[in-house]
C-alpha cells in the first residue's frame, strides 16, 4: 500500500496537514475538507476512511489484529488524525479568541485560502463541459443559500448530539461546507467549543461516535462519486468552495443577534458589507488575503513537485 512506503518524516509532514485541517474545522466557515484539497491528500483521506469497512471490521471483532491493520490505511489515518486532535485541543480557545476579537483578519486569511484554492482545485477537471459548468453551479447556488440560514435552537440530549456528529463530520470533509458551521446550524457548535475547552468528554465521546458513524457511511458515497463521476464532482466541490465565499467574506453588518445564556451577544442575521473606509485594519485584511492566496499556491507547487518525484 502506499501508506508503508512512505518515511518517517513523510508522515510527520501528513501529521502537520492533519493540523491544518483540525484548524480550518475549528472554524465555522471553513472546511477541513478544503485543507485536504489545498494540501493534495483530499482523495487518499477518502480512501483511507473508506477502508473500514465490514470485513475489516469482522477481522477486529474475531481478534486478528495483524490482518485487521493489513486491510486499513492505519498509518495515514493515524497521522492525519493526531494532527486534527492536537489542533483542535490546542488551537479551540485562541481561535475562539481571535474570531471574537480580530474576525476581520482571520476572515481575510481564510478567503484567501479559500479564492486560491477554487483556481487550483478547478484544474483537476480534465474537461469543462456544458453539464461541468451545470455541476459548478448547483454546487455554489446550493451552498450560497445553506450558508444564510439561521442558527436554529436545538435540545442539548445526547441524540441530538450524536446525530450532529454524524451529519457534520460530513460536511467536514466536503470542501465548501464547514462541519462548524453545520453545528452552528444546528445550534451545537458553542456548545461542543465549550466542551472542549472543559474537556466534557461524555459531550466528546457522543459527538464523536456520531462522527464516526456520519463518515463511515458518507466517506463511501463520495468515494464511489470521485472515481465514477470525477470531473463532475470536482466542478461541484469547486462551486461549493466558491459558494461559501458569502460566509468568509470579512466584512459584515449584523441585522439580527441574541444573547446567551452567558450574556455574549451572538449574531443571527448578517449582511455582507463594502468596507466604509480604508484604514490600517482594511490593508491588513488584504495582505492577509493575499498571504493566504500565496501559501495555496505554494502548497500546489511543492505538491506537485513531490508527485512528479
């Protein structure tokens, strides 16, 4: 398999794209799934998961160990995985921090992942068709209305919380939709921070159970989708990337906001604006963006390097 042929230092260098991916997640608006893409293991990450399935499964069941690992991406899994963890343990709090005291800043960087990531990503479609196109923009017209929805207020049972799990680990892995925004949807992802950030690993362990879930099921309807359908889904994974723009955009007025449960003024409604002024905080925000765009792009070179190697 490829996972056994790589070096030690190869799998530290997938542990720190599995930490990129945590970070992005942590971020409701940008999607782990879009990391995955920017760095090039997107569709080992697919086939990776893809990999547990029924038969590996009666292997773990019956105790044969050796061949259980034989018939999974362990490896890869495993590094990508510490890296999602480390992230999300150690970056949750600064993050929650920056998003409510800096949000124009973090918002430029990640628009401008997200703008480059669209041009390279879209290259990966052998030939632009009339129904390609069609594709692209179903994609970004479906992601531009599912990202202005309100937050909903939903019970805190531990249900619901599996079910949140299992239906924003899927939107994880899509690039375009963000998991966080999901939950924020779903009126858990404050609620799943904070149990974070106070290790409630009851919280924890039910959401991920549903993770697990959500993606082993999803993970092979992708699967089966890139390597049917590849240039098709490539174009309406790039829409849904272009699509979520609306929610990165760095700028915006607040129309609607309530107030928690521990008295924080949270936004409900919001519009995207044109900035009113230039300012110091406006040519930040725009060599953020294009700090982000060139870090894309450097990606996309050393990855293509390492492929032709």
């Amino acid at each position: 398999m490829k996972n056994n042929s790589r070096s030690f230092f190869a799998y530290v260098i997938l542990t720190a794209k599995g930490f990129c991916m945590g970070a992005a997640d942590v971020v409701p608006g940008v999607s782990g799934g879009t990391m995955a893409f920017i760095l090039g293991i997107y569709e080992e990450l697919i086939n990776a998961i893809k990999s547990f399935d029924f038969k590996s499964l009666k292997l773990l069941v019956t105790l044969k160990g050796r061949a259980f690992f034989e018939s999974i991406s362990w490896k890869f899994l495993l590094a990508v995985g510490v890296g999602i963890l480390t992230a999300i343990f150690t970056l949750a709090s600064l993050l929650s921090w920056l998003l409510q005291n800096t949000p124009v800043l973090i918002w430029s960087f990640f628009l401008g992942l997200i703008l480059a990531s669209v041009v390279t990503v879209s290259r990966r479609v052998e030939a632009w068709r009339p129904l390609t196109w069609l594709s692209l923009l179903g994609g970004l017209i479906g992601i531009y209305f599912l990202v202005g929805l309100v937050p909903g207020t939903t019970p805190n049972d531990l249900w619901f919380l599996f079910l949140s799990g299992a239906i924003a680990i899927c939107a994880m892995i899509l690039p375009g939709i963000s998991g966080s925004f999901i939950l924020v949807l779903m009126g858990k992802y404050q609620y799943i921070l904070e149990a974070v950030n106070h290790r409630d690993f009851l919280v924890l362990f039910v959401v991920a159970a549903g993770a697990c879930v959500g993606i082993a099921a999803f993970s092979r309807l992708l699967g089966w989708l890139l390597s049917k359908y590849h240039d098709l889904m490539v174009a309406f994974l790039t829409g849904l990337m272009l699509g979520s723009l609306r929610k990165v955009w760095p700028w915006k007025e607040t129309l609607e906001s309530w107030v928690d449960s521990q008295g924080k003024t949270v936004p409900i409604i919001q519009a995207n604006i044109v900035p009113a002024q230039w300012n110091g905080e406006v040519f930040a925000a725009l060599a953020l963006m294009v700090a982000g765009f060139l870090v894309v792009f450097v990606l996309d070179r050393l990855a293509g390097r390492n492929k032709s190697a």
